[in-house]
C-alpha cells in the first residue's frame, strides 16, 4: 500500500502547470455541459409545483416560490388515466422483451455459418431501415392483418428492429468463437448454444437495447393516432397529449368566460403552462426510473467494438 501511494503522489508531482490548467479546464467544460443538460428538467420541475400565476408570468427561474402539488393531484383526476397508464406499462414491458429477445436471437443467428443464406436475410432486413413504403401503405397492411384497434398492434410492428440487431450481432461477434466451438464438441446444439452459452454473455448489449426499446415503447403515440379509436387502448403519452390540448385551449376559453366540460375547473384554476409542466413531469419520470437498472450494462454495451484483443 506504501508503495501505491508514494507512486500516486509522484504522479502527481510530475503534472507540469500545463496538465493542470488542461484539467482545470476540462472539468469547467464538463460541468458548463452537465448544467446546460440537467437545467431543462430541474426547470420544468420547480415550475410545475411553483404558484401557477407565476409560472404563466415567467419568472420561475431557478427557485419554486408558491410551492403547492395541486398541480399532480389535479392531473392525477384524469378520467381514464389508470387504464392509460396500464396500457403504457405493459406496451412498454411486453414489448420490450419481445424486442430484446427478437434483437439476441437474431443477431446471434445471423453470426452462424450454418444458417440457410443468412447473408442474404441479413440484408433483407438491412434494406428496410432505408427503404419505407410510407405510412398509408402501413397502415393498410395493419388493417389487414387485423392489428387495428388491437393491443398487438402496439408490439409486433417494434420486434424485429434492424438497428438492434446490428447492435447485437456486432456484439456477438466480438465474443471469443472457442466458447461456441467448445460447447459443439461437447455435443451442444444451436438453441442450447444460445440460452447456455451465449446469453450470459451479451448481457451488456441485451440491457442496452432494453433502455432505448422501453423509451421508444413508453414515448409512443403516433401509432394510436393511427391505429386506435377504442380509448380503453390509450397509453398514457397520447391521454396525456389530449389532455394537454384540451386543457390549454379550455384555460383560453374559460379566460373570456366560456369554459365549459369535464376539465373546465381544472383549466379555470390552473394555466396552460403549469399543465404542460406537470404533464411533463408525469410523463418523464416514470422512464427516467428505468436506467439506472440498466446503467452498470449501458456503457460497456454501447462501446461496442471499441477496444479490440
């Protein structure tokens, strides 16, 4: 342990002025950075449980004043949030899984050398994240197969995602080839490869593509402006993104004295402002919870490929 510190310190008597002022810098730099990314959210937060008058007038800057949480409970009185927020769930959690376990399993397969013309659906699934047929011939294959006004129209079209599965098969093959040869001399075949060997193994790339498909799973709503009328289908983003513009434009109507409907009152006492606010404090984090489950994987998932050897 002596001989550990008295190498640290003699490091760090060898740093000239120029390191220092080089590292000066840097953490200034840094930290200017991690202000301008943080600020936005802390932003939004303490307008959404500041005085709502204040917050309308914009001088909520970087300190609550009026701090009440009238705002949540209001938003919380939602009609239909529950089933909303139960969809958004298990849209998120369903189709997670399917996509991460589509992502793994086909990225591993398109590393095999066995695989009938695997090069060949390797590009096929490729060319569709160039090409696209637009959204009416979309939505009419949806019809088609019947996936309108259907929970699994939510899930199916996200499975098999071409980004995902370059990010796995990359990963795949950076894995050392002996692991797999190694299980096939003790007679193991491609599924038992797969769910023994392989899977404990590209854990870091699995969490990484479960972190970008659940917020592109929780932050979807185009597709239920598409896809869905029966309201007991709406995830949370779109109630939410309704709400928003009912809310607002009841706020305008109640302002000149002709609120009327079910969110009057609440558009009457509070501003479209703290709405929005509140609304995206709602919407934020609930997915933000997400990451740090899967953090001790992103990095070393997302450095794909960086270091060789």
């Amino acid at each position: 342990m002596a001989k550990i510190a008295a190498a640290k310190k003699s490091k760090m008597h060898d740093r000239t002025p120029g390191d220092i002022l080089m590292s000066v810098i840097c953490y200034i730099v840094f930290t200017l950075c991690a202000l301008v990314c943080v600020y936005p959210f802390y932003y939004i937060f303490i307008n959404s449980i500041s005085a709502n008058d204040l917050s309308a007038r914009g001088v909520i800057l970087f300190w609550p004043e009026g701090v009440h949480l009238q705002n949540f409970v209001s938003a919380l009185q939602i009609d239909g949030l529950g089933q909303s927020a139960y969809i958004s769930v298990m849209r998120t959690v369903i189709g997670t899984i399917c996509t991460v376990s589509a992502s793994a399993f086909l990225g591993f397969m398109f590393t095999q050398d066995k695989m009938w013309h695997r090069k060949i659906w390797y590009r096929m699934v490729v060319a569709t994240m160039y090409f696209n047929a637009g959204i009416i011939p979309w939505y009419l294959t949806m019809r088609n197969l019947g996936l309108t006004n259907n929970f699994w129209g939510y899930i199916l079209p996200a499975i098999v995602s071409p980004f995902f599965i370059i990010l796995t098969k990359t990963f795949v093959e950076s894995v050392p080839k002996e692991l797999q040869e190694a299980a096939e001399i003790d007679g193991a075949g491609i599924l038992r490869i797969f769910f023994r060997i392989m899977l404990p193994v590209i854990k870091p790339i699995m969490a990484t593509v479960a972190i970008f498909s659940a917020v592109n799973q929780w932050n979807a709503f185009q597709d239920t402006l598409l896809l869905v009328t029966d309201k007991k289908l709406y995830p949370l983003q779109f109630i939410l993104y309704q709400y928003l513009n009912q809310a607002s434009s009841l706020a305008g109507q109640s302002n000149s004295g002709g609120g009327t409907g079910s969110l009057a009152g609440l558009a009457t006492s509070q501003t479209p402002t703290s709405i929005r606010m509140t609304i995206t404090i709602l919407v934020v984090i609930p997915i933000m919870l997400v990451y740090p489950i899967f953090q001790r994987y992103f990095v070393k998932g997302i450095m794909i490929g960086a270091v060789k050897g």
